[in-house]
C-alpha cells in the first residue's frame, strides 16, 4: 500500500481495519462498494488487481469473499463472478 493512487487507501473502514488485523485487508463494506460502483460482475482477478492484493494476502482476501458469500452479502454467477446481492 505505497502509492497514494492506491485505492485501498480509500477504504473508509480503514483504520478499523488497522485496528483489529496485522495487515489489513480491504474492509466487507469497501468490497461491497467498489463492486456496486462497477456495475457488473467482476472475476476474482480483476478484483484482486483493482484493490492491489499482494500475493501473501490472497488466502485470506480468499476466506474473507467466502465469508461474505456465506453471509449472503455476495454471490457468484455460472462463470464464478463476484455480484453484489440486493
């Protein structure tokens, strides 16, 4: 999280975050929004390159979609895309 064009930095829950994880990930909520934003369904990768995802946090960016898609705050279609549900 170096740059400053870096969206990640814009997570309103950021310092939430901070707070309760060693190395914080993007926040449920912040997930939630950059998803509505894009309008459409977004593949696992385009999410992971959009929000910056180092390869060491991809197991737990992994767990924490899983969980989300538990939680029924997301979903995915026929091809495994990310949708935000209604």
């Amino acid at each position: 999280m170096k740059n400053k064009n870096n969206l990640r930095l814009q997570d309103p829950f950021l310092e939430r975050e901070r707070e309760q994880y060693e190395s914080p990930l993007p926040s449920r909520e912040f997930i939630l929004q950059i998803l509505t934003e894009q309008g459409a369904p977004m593949a696992d990768e385009e999410l992971l390159a959009m929000l910056r995802i180092e390869p060491e946090e991809e197991d737990l960016f992994s767990r924490r979609l899983r969980a989300m898609e538990r939680d029924g705050q997301i979903m995915r279609n026929r091809k495994r895309a990310i949708c935000v549900m209604d």
